[in-house]
C-alpha cells in the first residue's frame, strides 16, 4: 500500500495533524542535536583516531539544557554526567595546549615564539589562547575551541595563504603612497600631514582592485585584502628605510590603539600605528 502524503494544511486543520506536526518537529530536533553532537568528534593529529573536542561539546551541551523538547528524553544523571565530563575535559585540553603546540610547530616546521597564552608563529602570526572563554585566536580570528585538532586548520590554512600570496616591496610602497594622497586630497589635509591608517587602508582596497572589479564593481570581481595582510606588509616595508621619491614613509601611535590603529610586528615586539605619513627626507 502506498504511503499517503499529508499536506501541512491538512495536518494544521486536523487534531491528529497537530500530533503529528509535533512529533515530526521534535524528531528533527532531536536529529539535528545528534548531529551537532557527532560533529563534536574531530580526528587525532597524531593517531587519526576519532576524538572528542569538548569546546565543541560544551556549546551543543548548552542547547541540550536550554531545550525541554531534548532534555525530557534525557534523565538528569546523564545531563549531569555529560557536564562534568565535558567540563574537566575542557580544563585538560587547555592545561596541555602548548605542551601539544611546540611539537606540531615543530613536526610542521613552523618557528614558535612566546610562552602561554600568547605565541608567535612563523614570524607575524599571533596566536592568543583566552582558556576562561575557550577561544582561541588565530591572526585576530577567534576559533572557539582550544583542541589543536580544531585550530591547526586555521593556523595551516593562513600560513598557505600568506605564502602564496604575492609581494613587491616597491609595489606595495608605490600603492601605499598613492592611497595616503588620496587620503589627503578628500579630508583637505597637506602632504605630509599625518592621516588615519585606517582610512588610508580602505583607500588601499580600491586601489589593489582589478581593472575587471573597477569596471564592473560586483563580489565576484572583488580582491579580498584584509587588515592582517596590511598589517603584515606594513611590517615588511618598516623593517627598511622605505622611501617613495624624496619620502620617507613613516608610522606614528595612536591614543587608541585598539580603535584606531593596526598592530604592526616589528623585529621582536608589536606596536600599535594609528597614523601614518610621508615625510620630505632631508640630508
């Protein structure tokens, strides 16, 4: 015998629907939970065994407890006992984060710089560990999760980029330049006049385009140049004596580094610029 297909407006108008239409949204719920749950399970960097992530845990744990639909189908003591184990698992992963740092840096052969919770990698990438939140952040981008096996990804996937993208010293101090004029002319400022970094990196956006995105302005045509690639390239042009002509680039701080400036890695320590300028060299 065929299955009847039931319409929603059948089931909405019928008593019998309403059960049903309760049912088939617990069921997806309870589904979609089983889920989220699975996902939690990540594959051990040094056993390609199946592990759990307890960061990842923690949150769907947090929709477990939030939803009657889901907790009435599981009895307290196991509630409890999910919490407990997912909590101490999460203290453990993040006591062990650097004991199991060093040595993927090692095996990947990626430099390391700085103690916990603060890291260097491979020379201009910051890694934060923020253990009372359980976030990690990765060049400013936060992965929440300390497990490695959740962060390698994003710490290899941003090294391959960097690596592979492009840079021309003169080049980039070329287009630097051109944007901090374009600064001046439309605040009305003179050069030489110190301009917001900040200003002169959106400027530099529109610059970096193609001409295919100039003529056609659309996502697809767009060039992704991001603040962490300025502020990269930014160091790499400050670690010299960078001048465009007779100028002499030149960063200056900020009283708010945080709202207005960029953090730029110079030698062994990181600064914060909020303005920069070009300045007539003299002598």
């Amino acid at each position: 015998m065929a299955k009847t297909k039931l319409s929603d407006k059948l089931l909405k108008d019928n008593p019998l629907g309403e059960i049903i239409l309760a049912l088939r949204g617990s069921a997806k719920r309870i589904t979609s939970i089983a889920g989220s749950l699975e996902n939690c399970f990540v594959t051990s960097l040094e056993a390609s065994d199946l592990i759990v992530d307890p960061f990842l845990a923690k949150t769907v744990v947090q929709s477990i407890e939030s939803d009657p639909t889901i907790a009435q189908y599981l009895n307290a003591d196991t509630i409890s006992g999910l919490k407990s184990y997912v909590s101490s698992e999460c203290e453990r992963v993040g006591n062990s984060f650097e004991a199991r740092l060093r040595p993927f840096c090692e095996k990947n052969q990626i430099s390391l710089e700085g103690r916990f919770p603060t890291y260097l990698l491979a020379g201009f990438l910051d890694v934060i560990v923020e253990q009372t939140k359980g976030i990690c952040k990765i060049g400013g981008k936060p992965v929440k999760s300390l497990m490695l096996e959740s962060i390698a990804p994003a710490i290899l996937g941003t090294l391959k980029t960097e690596a592979e993208r492009p840079f021309e010293f003169d080049t980039f101090l070329k287009e630097l330049f051109e944007a901090y004029e374009r600064v001046t002319r439309i605040k009305g400022m003179n050069m030489g006049q110190p301009a917001q970094i900040l200003d002169v990196f959106r400027e530099l956006v529109f610059i970096k385009q193609s001409p295919s995105f100039n003529k056609t302005p659309v996502k697809l045509n767009f060039s992704e140049y991001t603040k962490e690639f300025f502020s990269r390239d930014l160091a790499r042009v400050s670690s010299a004596s960078s001048t465009m002509g007779a100028k002499r680039l030149e960063l200056m701080p900020t009283a708010f580094p945080h709202e207005e400036g960029l953090p730029i890695r110079i030698g062994d320590s990181t600064r914060y610029a909020g303005r920069i300028t070009f300045n007539e060299v003299t002598g």
